[in-house]
C-alpha cells in the first residue's frame, strides 16, 4: 500500500505540473517594465496618472490576445528638475523600463532626453509644448503633443482678419514662454504687424511687479496682447488687468494653448476677469467614445480621489491616454525578445550616469511607435518625426462660465466656422462666429489707443534757411523756447484736428545744440525707425527708399520734379514767323496733297468739263490753280462729276481744319505768347554740357544723375535767392542753365520772380509731401482719411492763401506753344487719300467698261489714250452746250462785232472749243479726230454734225 502510495503521488503530481504549464503556456504574457514619471502632489499629475491607468485597461480589455503587458513603474517627480533627473535615472538603471511616459513641464524634460538618447530608451512626452525639445535631435523622443510653434499660425490669422498692425506678446520668463516667441514674432512680421514691445513676466514675480508691468503697457499704444503662460501665472495675471482696468472695452487678449487648455481648472473668478478673451487650442472632434470615456474616467477618478471635488478632465489627459495607447500598440508590434539592457561597455568603477545600459529592445519599438497610426480619443494619432501631428485649432470665446468655441483654423484651410468645410485659406471675419470683445462690447476694438497717461507724441521737424513758408523754426533768445510755423505745420495740426480723437504732440526741431541742422531729411526721417521721433513733420518728398524704414500718410501737396529755365521777351518776330504754326513733315504732305486733289479733279473733269480742258501747260494750270483755291474757297470753276464733287466735299473738310488750325497757332505766335524759354529740353542740356542747379540736401541729385548730368555740370543752391543768383550772374564755380526744383517750390519760385523764369518740362514724378510714421504704425490709416479731409474742404484753401497767395502772378509759368504736326492731323489725310484714290479706281473701272472695245484692237492702250484725252461729247454737259449752238445757229447769225453789253473777254473753255479739235496731249499736229465729224466734210457739214438735237438733253 505504501509501495503503490508512494508511486501514486509522484504521477498526480505530474499530471498536475504538466496541466500547469500548458495553460500556462497558452495564456502567458511577457511583462513589459515602463516608467511614468508625474507630480503627484498635483492635481494634473493624479488625472494624468490616472488615464494612463484606464488606457491599459482599455487596452488589454479589447486586445486580449497580446503577448504583451505593460507594467507601470510611476515615479514621483517632485515638481523640480532634481527630482525628475533621479526618478528617470532610476527607473533606466534600476527598473530597466523599455520607455518612459512624462515628465510634465519642458524644463524637467531636456536631461531625460539625454538620458533616453544615450540608452536608446523612447520618451514620450504628452504635456510639454516647447519647441525648443524639439532642437535636441533626439530620435528616442517623441512629443506627444503639438509644440507651441504649431499654433502660431491660428493667432496670426486672427490678428490678420481684424486688421490689428500692432501686438505685444506677454509671456513667461522661462523656457516655455521663450520657446515660443521667435516663432511667433516671424509669423507676425510676414503679415505686416509689428511687435514694438516684448513683455516678460517671472514666474517669482509679486502681484506688485505684475502691476507695474501692466500699467507700462497701458501708456503705449497697443492694444492687442498676446499671453503665453501657465494657469498659475496667467490667472494672477488677468485679475489685477481686470482690477486695474485693462479688460475694459478696447482691449484685445489672446491666449494660448497653455492657458485655453487649462481654462476648466481655473476659479470662477478668474474666468470673470477673463470676459472677452480669445483663445487657442488643439481641435478635439465630439465622439461618443470620447463621450464615454469622460464619464466613466470622472467616475473612477472620484472613486480614488475622494478629496477632490469637481476635479476637470483636460485635454493632457486626454493626450495621456492616447499616448498610452500608442505605445501599448508599438510595444505588441516590436515583438517579446530582447528586452534587457547591455552592460558590457559599462566599467567598473563608472559613475551612476556612466553605467547606465543600452535597451536592447529600443531601436525596435523606436521603429515600430514611428510608424503607429490610429484613431483615438483626440483625433487621428501618428507621428512624424516624432511629433505629433494636429490637424486643426479651435478658436474660443471666454464668455460666461467657460469657453465657447466660434471658429476652427487648418494650416491648409485658414479659418473656417466648421471643420471640413469648403473654406480655402480663408482670412474672412464671416467665418468666425459672433465674439463679445472684453467690456462685454460686441464693436471690433481697433487695436490701439492714444494713452490719455502716456506721453505726448515726439514730431520730429527740418531746421533750414531757405523755403522758410512750408517750414521755420525760430528760437525764443530770452526763454530759450522754439517756435515752429509754417505750411506743412499748418496742414498738420487741421489733420490732428480732423481725427476723431485727440493725440497730443510736441514739435521737436532736428538741429544742433548751436541750432544748426543736425542732417539731411534722410537722417531726419530715419530717426524714426531709431525710435526717436514718433513721427516727422515737414516738406518731406514720399520717395521709395524712405518707404523701407518708415509708412508714409497720403501726400497732401502736388508731386513732381520739374525744370526751371529763364524766358526771354520774344518781341522780335522772325520774318519767317508764318511757317512756325507748322511743322515741316505737315507743310510738305499739305503741299503734296494739294498737287494730288488737283490731279484727281482733272482726271474726273477735263473730259466733260471745259474747264479742265485746253493746251497741257493750261490745263495742268487750271487743275493745281482750283486745288489750291480750295485754301480759301475761292475756286470759281465749276465740277460735275459727282465722284469730283464727293472728293471736293471731304478735301473742303480737311482744308477747314487746317486753315482754322493755322490761324488759331499764328495768332497765338504773333500775339499771345510774348516770352519764351531759353531751353526747353533736358537733352539739349546734357548734349551742349551746361550747368545746372540742385537744392542742397534733396533727394533731387540723385534724380539730375540718372538723367546723365556729369558732376562738372552740377551747381548746388541754398535758397532761392542763390539760385535767382546762379541764373542772373552765375558765382566763382559758374551760372547754371537750368535748375531742378520739386514743383511745390518751383510755385513759390516763380511766383516770386513772375517774369523771369519758366517751369517748362516735367521729368521726373514723385509722390509729392507726406507725414511719416514708423513701420506698421496704426496712426498711418486715420491720419491719411484725415488729410483727405482736410484737402478736400475749405480748411485747405485757407491755409495755402494764408502762406502762397502772397506769391501769386498773373502767369507764373508760360506754357511752351508746341507747332502743329502731322500726328494731329493724319487721320484727315488719310480720309481724303482713300477717298480720292477709290473715286480714281471707280472712274478708271468706268472708263475701261465703256471701252471694252477698244481693248481687241492691236495698239489698246494709245487707243485709250487718245479717247482719254479727248472730250466725251456724251456727257450731258457738251450735250447742252450742243444744243444751245444749234439754237444760235438757227437764229440770227452770230455777229463779230463786240455788244455794249459784253465787255469781258471770252472765258479760257471758249478758246478750247474752238482749239482742242487739233489738239493731241503729246504736242504733236494731229488729223481731226472723227469723234468730232467726218474730216472729209466741208465746214458747213461738220458744223451740222457737232449739232445734237436739244431735245436730247435732259
């Protein structure tokens, strides 16, 4: 019995080993060692915790077939650097964790970077946003959150769709709140708002020095604030701006992600000194699943925390736990070998940093949580490069107890009301939802205000000694007090009055301590960008390479760079004068046109018209004699060719404009213009090399160089009696020409010397006299609606009779009278040519019809020319004439002796009845043409032949 006893125990055994280990075997699972490392005397590290915890859960709950599991290793962080540096160290050398989930802040994160880099152990990083991580080149770290740089884009379209041209970032005086600024600072410069402040708080810092620091931003002009710190810096910061008066209606603040994320956590009250922020965070889309996990992780929480009342779950816990889940995922896909540490290379005596070992494991799970993509509790989870890529921003409104979103941004789409929707890079306030602005105003704040504490503007203005109406400023030798006047002060004081608010200002003359100037309007007007002057006041020419360092207002003076040149009195006309109405190229086409008419009149007339008709020498004399009395309507020889009288009618036309055109110029020339400039071109100048003047210290050289003007012709002038000077005696270097003057002086030059000099060629144009102010200036916008204003009303004429009216000539400048060319007047040539040269081709058209006969018979063309010279006695003009001989004829018999009553001799036509029977066009003695009667007649026959029955003509 004891034999078969003891044999029987050792089986059961067995058997029970042997069942043990294959259920063991199908359900064994590896245990994964992962570090957490949070504060756990905190409120975020305990919610924190708490979803990494529900994460495995959920995990290993809907994945139980993994081989995996990860075990939690939680360290304590302690809220420092120290603290956070030994628990990472411990947990690498001690717990061999395969990765490390924390720490919390940027500045507890950098040394156990270093820590995972050199033991190849990932970092995953949910809660910090600096974007200086990033820098470490770290390939074992991974921030699994968008870093602050990402959001930088949606603040900057905010400030875009409204317009605001200035912003002052706040923001804390540690690595966070500097990670973000030169990011932020480079997107706002590329949209043309300047950052003309930087305001740095520490985190140290007393309630006190929070105060002082907001009441050195209330006396500056800006408007929009930009915060960037953590809640327990930003909520002390916006309830003494709400104390003293800095969330009132005007106001623009704009929160990041580090403050919007958090603003669940904050007390009541500092959520009612927030009324009117704006603020951005990462988009989390509403899901059932995110739903459901709110309500089961406030549950459980409660349940472990009982202590903590009304505890909020945030968007970092929610970060937590996908980030958790990401690396359940990529832990499963690296496989269960390897998962110890190397050693070897660790020495003997190293130092606890020196013998930390190399993870075997983590180039695998390196790879495999590059390359994990899923759809968690905030939206599609993947990284790139090992951050965490966010798809959109949501833009909130602090109003009432909490936030309320009215906008989302996309780096693709801009802004938009609702994701996904077809907005494309849209930086329209229609797609922002209604926002109530801090004062509980619903009035877009214009982003900036002339501080009624802050200090006057500081309007820099010229010192000089010539122009002296458009600026002067003069010293006060008992009290030592400058006084500035002038034309431009004038414009510029009606403009400041013109604003809708009042901006007080002081005029600060740009001079020497002896009084001198202290440089030229360049100098002047860079002063501006140094920052000291507010703005520079004056006869300042907008230029383009002024426009780099300052915004220039609207002008509100003419513009352009003219030429001056003195005018002689023209008394002694030129004997020649009549030609000058004229240019030569319109005389000679006017001449040649007058032979061209007169030859196609004679071409369309001298075979019905006796006229036309005649020897050569007369004919050709007729024709031209009746072109040119067209000149002043005098023909009395009369046309029936229709076609002649069509061409007759339109080159009437054109010799009417011409002649009326021709009389207006001489008449000018002979009595209107009595003086005339000695040169009226810039070329001529520069060809015969002479001299020309400049003012001294205006931008107007560089223009008289770039006209080709050599330095040896170049004479520089103080005033305008200098230059009066240069023009009358010249000095020891010469007498000038000609000067360049911008016309705005050119009007009190001439108006002061009204008959000696002329403005005759504008050269060069420019945008004529403007106020600057610094880049980007708010001011820029109102002062230049206010300039239009003041130049379109009365005020202006006022001011400009109060300083120039003085100055006013009867004609301060002649107007050069340019002579008459061909380019006025072509169009009417062009008329007459078409027109004649188509009468020309009709008639020939006919002409040719006619005789189609001819053109069978051997010689055709001296047969058409002998018909073409020749009279056609079947025109209904020698038909007529026919007639009223047959009538005579029949009558008394025409009587030789002279009647009393004719006493003028026979016309030129009567010659040619009688003559051009004989008459050939080549000179020559020719047999009677048949086309006048049979040759062989007797006189009396052929005088019965010419006759044609007068009832023929109709």
């Amino acid at each position: 019995m004891r034999h078969r006893k003891s044999n029987l125990v050792p089986f059961s055994l067995f058997l029970c080993v042997l069942v043990t280990d294959t259920a063991m075997s199908q359900n064994s699972t590896v245990p994964i060692n992962v570090g957490v490392i949070l504060n756990l005397d905190r409120e975020f590290g305990m919610m924190s915790l708490s979803c990494i915890n529900m994460a495995l859960s959920d995990f290993y709950a809907t994945n139980s077939h993994c081989k995996t599991r990860l075990i939690l290793n939680t360290r304590h962080s302690k809220g420092d650097v120290i603290g956070t540096a030994a628990a990472a160290l411990d947990l690498i050398k001690n717990a061999e964790v395969q990765a490390i989930i924390g720490p919390e802040n940027s500045m507890e994160t950098n040394f156990v970077i270093e820590l995972g880099n050199k033991s190849q152990v990932p970092i995953i990083h949910f809660s910090a946003t600096s974007p200086s991580l990033t820098s470490l080149r770290s390939p074992y770290f991974f921030q699994a959150r968008p870093n602050d740089s990402s959001q930088v884009g949606a603040i900057t379209s905010i400030i875009q769709v409204f317009g605001w041209r200035e912003a002052v970032p706040i923001y804390v005086d540690n690595e966070f709140g500097e990670g973000i600024i030169p990011y932020l600072t480079d997107a706002l410069e590329a949209i043309s708002t300047r950052v003309p402040y930087r305001s740095v708080i520490s985190p140290v810092d007393s309630d006190d020095q929070i105060v002082e620091e907001l009441y050195k931003l209330m006396t500056m002009q800006t408007r929009v604030f930009i915060v960037h710190m953590l809640p327990s810096l930003g909520s002390r910061l916006f309830t003494k701006a709400k104390e003293i008066g800095m969330m009132n209606e005007g106001y623009v603040w704009i929160i990041t992600d580090g403050l919007t994320d958090l603003l669940s956590s904050l007390q009541p009250s500092v959520i009612e000194s927030m009324q009117g922020v704006l603020g951005v965070r990462p988009y989390v889309p509403k899901t059932k699943a995110l739903d459901s996990f709110r309500i089961r992780w406030r549950r459980k929480f409660q349940q472990e925390n009982p202590g903590l009342v009304d505890a909020q779950l945030s968007i970092f816990g929610l970060l937590a736990y996908d980030a958790t889940m990401a690396l359940a995922m990529a832990v499963e896909k690296a496989g269960t070998t390897s998962f110890g540490f190397d050693n070897t290379h660790v020495l003997a005596n190293a130092t606890d940093l020196e013998a930390i070992g190399v993870s075997k494991n983590g180039p695998k799970l390196l790879e495999s949580l590059s390359a994990t993509r899923y759809r968690g509790l905030t939206g599609d989870y993947m990284f790139v490069d090992g951050q965490l890529q966010t798809l959109a921003f949501q833009i909130v409104n602090v109003n009432g107890d909490g936030a309320r979103g009215i906008g989302i941004w996309t780096p693709g789409g801009g802004l938009m009301k609702k994701l996904n929707s077809t907005s494309t890079n849209s930086t329209s306030k229609s797609q922002l939802g209604a926002i109530i602005w801090p004062g509980d105003s619903t009035s877009l704040p214009k982003g900036w205000e002339i501080p009624t504490n802050g200090k006057k503007l500081r309007i820099g203005v010229p010192v000089k000694n010539h122009y002296s109406d458009f600026v002067t400023v003069t010293t006060d030798p008992s009290t030592k007090t400058t006084k500035v006047t002038g034309y431009c002060i004038d414009v510029f004081n009606a403009v400041m009055q013109a604003l809708p608010y009042a901006i007080g200002h002081e005029f600060i003359p740009f001079a020497l301590p002896d009084g001198s100037s202290a440089g030229s309007y360049d100098d002047m007007i860079y002063q501006v960008k140094l920052g000291k002057f507010d703005a520079v006041v004056g006869d300042i020419t907008i230029v383009a390479n002024r426009s780099q360092y300052v915004d220039f207002t609207l002008p509100y003076t003419e513009s352009g760079v003219s030429m001056i040149v003195p005018i002689i009195d023209d008394n002694n006309k030129s004997p020649w004068v009549f030609l000058k109405p004229l240019s030569w190229d319109l005389w000679v086409t006017t001449a040649c046109f007058f032979l061209f008419i007169g030859f196609v009149i004679w071409v369309l007339e001298h075979r019905i018209n006796e006229d036309f008709r005649g020897p050569p020498e007369h004919q050709v004399g007729t024709s031209f004699w009746f072109s040119f009395s067209t000149m002043v309507f005098a023909q009395r020889e009369q046309v029936y060719s229709n076609m002649a009288r069509f061409v007759l009618i339109v080159w009437c036309f054109v010799v009417l404009i011409l002649t009326q055109s021709y009389t207006a110029s001489l008449t000018s020339l002979l009595t209107v213009q009595r003086l005339q400039p000695t040169v009226s071109d810039v070329a001529e100048l520069i060809k015969r090399g002479l001299n020309v003047g400049y003012p001294k210290g205006s931008f107007v050289l560089g223009i008289v160089k770039q006209l080709g003007f050599k330095d040896e012709n170049l004479l520089v002038y103080n005033s305008i009696e200098e230059c009066d000077a240069l023009f009358q005696n010249g000095t020891a270097n010469g007498s000038i020409a000609a000067a360049f003057e911008e016309v705005p002086y050119i009007k009190v030059l001439l108006g002061k010397y009204c008959s000696k000099y002329s403005m005759v060629d504008r050269t060069f144009k420019t945008a004529g006299f403007g106020f600057a102010f610094p880049l980007g200036s708010p001011l820029v916008p109102d002062v230049s609606r206010a300039i239009l204003n003041v130049t379109e009303g009365e005020k202006m004429k006022k001011i400009e009779d109060a300083w120039f009216k003085k100055y006013s000539c009867p004609d301060p400048s002649i107007v050069v009278s340019s002579r008459l060319g061909l380019n006025s007047f072509w169009g009417l040539f062009l008329i007459a040519g078409i027109a004649s040269i188509l009468t020309l081709i009709i008639s020939m058209a006919i002409f040719l019809h006619e005789h189609r006969e001819v053109l069978k018979e051997s010689d055709p063309i001296r047969t058409l020319f002998r018909i073409f010279v020749s009279r056609d006695l079947t025109s209904h003009t020698f038909k007529a004439k026919t007639g009223i001989q047959a009538h005579h004829s029949s009558g008394a018999a025409t009587s030789t002796i002279p009647s009393p009553c004719n006493r003028y001799p026979a016309s030129p036509s009567s010659f040619s009845q009688h003559t051009d029977q004989n008459f050939a066009f080549d000179g020559e003695q020719r047999t009677p043409s048949t086309e006048h009667g049979n040759p062989n007649l007797n006189p009396s026959d052929h005088a019965a032949q010419d006759i044609v029955p007068a009832e023929e003509h109709n």
